[in-house]
C-alpha cells in the first residue's frame, strides 16, 4: 500500500466540458509542512486520549489509586485473588441483596448450592483471610500441588489451583496480609 501524504479539503473543479468533478490522482501527492503534519498528529493523539478516557469504567480510577505505594506482591495477589480466582465467590458471605459483606471478606461463608450428583462436597468455604489453618508455605504448595499439607486434596467446589511459584507466593502473601 502506497502512503500518501495529508490533502486539505478544497472545492472541486467543474469544467465546463464535463459534468464529473475532477480529483488530484494518488500519484500527486501535495506538499503537507512538517510542522502541519506534527499539529494534526499531535491533535489525532489527543482525541484518542479522550476516546480511551471516556470510554474506561467509572470505578477503574479509584483501583489505580488504591494500589499506588503498596507492595507490588501483595498487589499482584489481590488480583490474583478477586480477579481471577475469584475466591470471594465463595469464601465470603453475602446479604439478603446478593452483596458481599466486606466486614467478612474472604472469612468463611456456607456454599448456597449444591451438587445435582452425588459426589464428595463441602457444605461451607474456610476462611483465607489470615491463612487461618496453614502457613505461608503450606499455601505456597497447596496452591501449586492442590493438596494440603496432610497430602489430601480440596473437595469439589474448590477447583484444584496449579499456580506457578510466583503467583502462588503472591497470593499467599495476599491471603496472609488480611489477617492484620
């Protein structure tokens, strides 16, 4: 594809021997400043900040700001933990709403399904707020192995997590740090 330089609007031409208006062709390019051609980057460049900015969800702003000056650890493991994990689903009680009660977050809350089957089930999510029954390295190799520290694993729902070392220190750091 050929490029082809910026070309300012200006009216068309009519002859008086034909009815069609007549263009300047691809292959006539006409001169743009440099300095022209700088303003009118520099202004495309700000329209789609303001396009990207409006378009961002209301409630993003105040996440970035919350996370400005923590630990990047504890950082990635709360998005570890919220985000994609979403342990909250389950291990966090919820109101006659349908809304998490933040007071309780992440402390433990009883499961309000069940299996349409027969199969080994926990009535109830644990607490992960403090890592009450483990210690941070036995998080580290339940999240990496999916087994706990007495070699069993997590009855169904609990999907049997394989983090890499990284993400699985992450969020342990994240779990324990609740506790505080």
């Amino acid at each position: 594809m050929k490029r082809t330089a910026f070309r300012p609007l200006r009216p068309l031409r009519r002859s008086s021997l034909s009815a069609a208006p007549t263009r300047p062709g691809p292959d006539s390019p006409m001169p743009m400043k440099t300095k022209t051609r700088t303003t009118l980057a520099a202004l495309g460049a700000f329209w789609l900040t303001v396009a990207a900015a409006s378009a961002a969800p209301a409630d993003a702003a105040p996440a970035l700001d919350s996370t400005r000056g923590q630990d990047p650890l504890l950082v990635r493991g709360r998005y570890l933990v919220e985000h994609v994990g979403l342990c909250a689903d389950c291990h966090s009680p919820r109101n006659e709403k349908g809304e998490f009660v933040r007071e309780l977050w992440l402390k433990g809350a009883p499961l309000p399904f069940q299996p349409t089957v027969p199969m080994p089930w926990s009535p109830a999510a644990p607490p992960l707020a403090g890592l009450p029954t483990m210690n941070l390295e036995q998080a580290v190799a339940f999240l990496r192995t999916g087994k706990r520290p007495d070699g069993t694993e997590a009855r169904p729902p609990m999907p049997q997590f394989r983090f890499n070392a990284d993400d699985a220190i992450a969020v342990a750091a994240y779990l324990k740090s609740l506790g505080k």
